[in-house]
C-alpha cells in the first residue's frame, strides 16, 4: 500500500483507535447529563489514607534533590523518565477514571549517591486550552461532562499520559489513541506532537512500543470502525521504515503486544465496542462491552510480509501487559511463547481504576502471570497460569523477542490498599518467584530491568509511601531482589501514581 492509499483509508476510517471511535457532536449529547457531578466532593470527603496518590499537583515541580541511601549502582547512574496521569481535576469537576488526567512527565537523574527529580505536565493541545479556559473541554476515556466540546480528532482527547519513548534522541510521551508527543530530555519542555511521516499526521501510535535489542522499534494503531490495525517499524535512528493498515475482524481493544525474531504477537480480549452505547451518550470506556463467547483471540503476524497471519483460539480473559515474547524450534515446527498478566474479565478497568477517582476501593481479582504457547505447525494454542499475581511485567531489554527466563512484576495486593504492594523476580518456564514486599502501607509502581555488563543486573523502580506521603526510588540486585534494596532515594513529597516508563543510560 502506498503512502496515499494509507492516508485516504485511515482517513476514511477516522483514524481512531478503540478508545476513539468516530464521535457524534459531543456538546450535543454531553447536554443531556442533567445530574449533578459529585465526584470531586465524594474525594475530598473521603478518609482513605493513600487517596494522595490520585491527588492533582497545583503546578510542575522543579528540579529536587532527594535523600538517599546507599549507594545507586554504576550501571543506573542516568536517567529513569516515568509518566502517568496527574491532572484529574479542573474547575471543580473531577475525572471519572484514572486514565483521563492530563500526563505529568518525571525524571530523576540518577549518579551514585545523588538523585535529583523533575516533574513536568506534558503541555498537550488539549491541556493548553483547558487551562486557558479554567473547565474541562474535551471529554476524557471515562468521563463525559456537560458542554464540552465535539472531539474533532483523536488528539483533541490526546492528554499523553500513558508510556515513554527515547529513540533517535527524542524523547516521546505516549498516549493511547493518538499522536506521540515530543519532551526535551533534559528539561521536560514540551515539542510538539510527533509526525514519523507527513500522511500519517496525528495517527494513532500506541502507548507500548517494543524496542528490540538492535534498537528496532514495532508498534501499532488502531482504528476500529474500519476494522484496521495500523503496524509501524522504526529504525533505532528513530527513522520509520514502514507503516501500513490491515485489516482485521472484530477489532477489540488492544493495549499492548509483543514481538519476536520473526513476528509480531497480539492478544485480542473479548471487549467490543458497541457504537449504540456511544450513540445513546456513554463515554468511550462504558461504549465498550464483554462479550465472552468471542473467545480469547491469538494474531500471529509475520514480519517481513504482514500479510502473513496466524489467529488461535486461548480461554476467555482480559489483559493490558504483555512480558515478552519467543520463538521455540520443536520436531513439529515453530511454537511461540508469550507471557502476560491475564485477568478472567475487564472488571478492574471499569471498577478499580475508576472508584479511586473519587477516594474509593473496589477490589477486582488480580491478574496472574500466564505462559500461552502457540503451535504454528498445528495451530494449536495452550496456556499455563503461573499463579503468581502480577502487573506491569517487564523483562531485560536485551532479550526483547528472544527466550528470556525471568519477568520483573509488581505482586501482593493488599486488603485496604489500590493496586499492589511487592515487587518480584518470576521464572516464567518453573514459576518460582523471588518477592520483596515494600509493606502494608506501600502502593507499587512499575519496576524496570537495568542490565549490567558485569554481573546480572539491577531492578529500578518506585513505590508511595503512604504513611511518610513521599514516594521512594529503590534500586535491586536483580537475582538478590529478597534481600532488599540496595539504595534508595526519598522524594520530599509524593508523586501521583504513574504508569510507564524508561532508563536512558548516562
């Protein structure tokens, strides 16, 4: 497909993902929603203790020295960029989910026993205007408020709180349905939006590239009404190679995948878009509906011809993350393997991630890490549940694609406390884990992998201390994780929880 093909028919499709589809006026039907909005009230009564982490920041926060102690290794002396949502309120009215708050960029600049912070909110287009305007314009993922104004793009919703990229020198947040945004690295300030090539100006490109460890980078978008998934390869310069849309049946929404030596992985839970929801005014997340007898769907891509596909059949469930993917040769042919943190539905995205907006807890079950194996040769698929909970896997970048042994996760929840607790090292072939529990007062953010030339690594990650209302960066022996962190930095404050991130080496 040529490059005015792919533009006419992404064009066509209105170039939206499953968090975006093709919107009627929304100051038309935002009008209807006559009740009155309680949920900033419902937060600011509430007596949680952690409800700090889903606080709104007044402003950015200048460069911070923290306190630390021990010593940061040499190998993660650099910089670790995180993003998530920060700006949940505005003008009195609060987000509904925790996905819609306007992305707040961090950095903390890592050398030995010193550690200095900075945080930023990324100045998107749609966060400018609001700010200008002192209330929420644009509707979010799960919230609609009265009079707002018709979307008109995808990066009219766009609020870049989701993932970080560093290639090619440019650092990138990313959001989930629309254009990369581009960050100086060195000082957070907002670029622009990211446009890897004129046609595919303000194009979804998904919040979980997967940089392979030639510095390849894979990604997608979607656009669901037209039924097509949008694939993207990058060259590690940060120059596209290709871009193209495919068709693809009963588009769901699709978080996250995987590739390996010759292929791209993705796993399609059952949860549908029903474009009468979304007529009859719900948001974008409630247009969105469980339909089980779909099936849990494996797509196989080839990556030299992606025309070559392979779809297999897994138990019903619900993922975001996905750990890493391989290839195995066996007498029968090539079998793929992907972990990911699989949930039995999509509950904790429509009850977890959305009470804490107004200081709630709904408890959903835990994902569990699951091993799914899929047989090429006979086109069969298991799948093996490692009984281990887990979210926000991540593995050693020098393995992307490749067999790999170990997935670093967050674990343990606990009762009273969103989200999790421990930080641990799983073999996903025997299932053992090492866990480091950070306490009952802890809510666990994503850890990473640092490779060291020298010996098996580190684990770099942060966590809110709510009963110090500070949040800690902490540093591991990656095969020692049991035994505690190595160093730590304190922050003179709390950060709101965060999502995504990546470590650029000094």
């Amino acid at each position: 497909m040529d490059r005015r093909e792919l533009l006419r028919r992404l064009l066509a499709a209105g170039s939206v993902s499953p968090l975006l589809q093709l919107l009627p006026s929304m100051s038309a039907r935002a009008d209807t929603l006559d009740a009155p909005d309680t949920w900033q009230a419902q937060f600011d009564a509430s007596t949680m203790p952690w409800k700090s982490a889903f606080a709104t920041p007044k402003g950015d926060l200048p460069l911070t020295a923290a306190r630390v102690r021990g010593r940061f290794p040499d190998a993660v002396a650099g910089t670790l960029y995180r993003i998530g949502p920060a700006g949940h309120d505005l003008g009195g009215e609060r987000y509904h989910h925790w996905f819609d708050g306007d992305g707040m960029a961090h950095r903390f600049v890592i050398a030995g026993s010193e550690v200095h912070h900075q945080g930023r909110y990324v100045a998107t287009a749609k966060r400018a205007a609001e700010m200008r305007a002192g209330r929420r314009l644009t509707e979010g993922f799960g919230t609609v408020f009265k009079g707002t104004d018709e979307v008109t793009s995808p990066d009219s919703m766009n609020v870049a709180n989701i993932s970080m990229l560093h290639v090619g020198g440019e650092l990138l947040a990313l959001w989930e349905g629309g254009s990369a945004t581009r960050l100086d690295p060195q000082t957070l300030e907002t670029r622009g939006i990211k446009t890897w090539r004129a046609d595919l100006a303000g194009v979804p490109f998904s919040a979980h590239p997967r940089v392979e460890p030639d510095g390849t980078v894979w990604n997608f978008g979607l656009s669901s009404n037209s039924g097509l998934l949008l694939l993207y390869e990058i060259a590690p310069d940060g120059v596209l190679r290709r871009a193209d849309a495919l068709p693809l049946a009963d588009l769901p929404m699709i978080h996250d995948f995987a590739v390996t030596a010759r292929h791209l992985v993705f796993l399609l839970p059952p949860l549908v878009y029903d474009v009468k929801r979304r007529m009859a005014g719900a948001s974008v997340l409630d247009s969105h509906v469980w339909r089980p007898e779909l099936g849990m769907r494996a797509l196989v891509i080839d990556k030299k011809d992606w025309k070559r596909q392979q779809t297999f059949m897994l138990p019903v469930g619900f993922l975001f993350h996905l750990g890493n993917a391989w290839e195995e040769e066996t007498a029968s042919g090539t079998v793929v393997h992907v972990d990911y943190a699989r949930s039995a539905d999509a509950s904790t995205l429509f009850a977890s991630t959305r009470d804490v907006m107004r200081g709630q807890l709904v408890r959903a079950s835990s994902p569990t890490l699951t091993v799914a194996s899929l047989d090429l040769g006979s086109g069969k698929a298991t799948q093996v549940d490692l009984a281990a909970e887990a979210e926000f896997p991540r593995i050693d970048p020098r393995s992307v694609g490749l067999r790999h042994g170990h997935v670093i996760h967050a674990t343990n929840p606990l009762v009273g406390l969103p989200m999790l607790s421990a930080i641990a090292n799983t073999n996903v072939e025997s299932g053992s884990s090492q866990v480091f529990s950070y306490g009952k007062e802890s809510v666990v953010e994503e850890h990473l992998f640092v490779p060291d030339g020298r010996g098996p690594g580190w684990v770099l990650g942060t966590v809110f201390d709510y009963a110090q209302k500070k949040t800690v960066l902490s540093c591991f022996a990656a095969d020692a994780l049991t035994d505690g962190p190595v160093a730590q930095a304190t922050l003179p404050y709390a950060l709101p929880l965060g999502l995504h991130g990546t470590f650029v080496p000094t």
